[in-house]
C-alpha cells in the first residue's frame, strides 16, 4: 500500500492493473503504467481536491477508462456542482 486504505492511489492502484500513483505534499500527484507512460501533476493551490477528476480525464487520454467518487462543489449547504476536467493542458511525448 503506497497510501492509505480508500484513498484515491490506493483506490486507483486496486482499479488498473500495472498502475502506480503516489501523492505527495503540495498537491504533488505521480502515476506511472508499465508502459512507460507518466502522468504529473501539482495542484496550484496545494490541495488534493480535484485530483479524482484529473486522473480519470488523464487515464482516459490513454486509452483507460476509470471512473471515482465524484468531488461536490457545495454552496449555502447544497450541493452546486462538481469538479471535473475540462482539459488537458499538455500532452508531452
């Protein structure tokens, strides 16, 4: 077990087969395939909260469709919205 029990690269790891993820401080996120190809991250803000939505938007670009527990967006106590990726920012080769 890399992180703790539920958490989203334990969760990650226990869901593809032959993928490793690590989170570190900072919002730091790494998640590597046996391929060879790399995922990298940092949150801007140094939090974690949007990291579900990401990895599964980054997976999928590579051909690996995952789905996590959905980030809520809350607002006068109800739920408003949720975080999502909208994009990809870059995809190096």
């Amino acid at each position: 077990m890399v992180s703790g029990a539920g958490r989203l690269p334990t969760v990650a790891m226990q869901k593809v087969n032959g993928l490793f993820v690590k989170d570190g401080a900072e919002g730091v996120m790494v998640a590597g395939l046996e391929s060879g190809e790399t995922i990298v991250w940092k949150m801007s803000d140094g939090s974690q909260r949007g990291a579900g939505a990401l990895l599964s938007a980054a997976l999928e670009h590579l051909g690996i469709a995952i789905e996590f527990e959905r980030e809520n967006v809350m607002g006068g106590g109800q739920v408003v919205g949720e975080i999502r990726a909208s994009k990809l920012v870059r995809y190096v080769e």
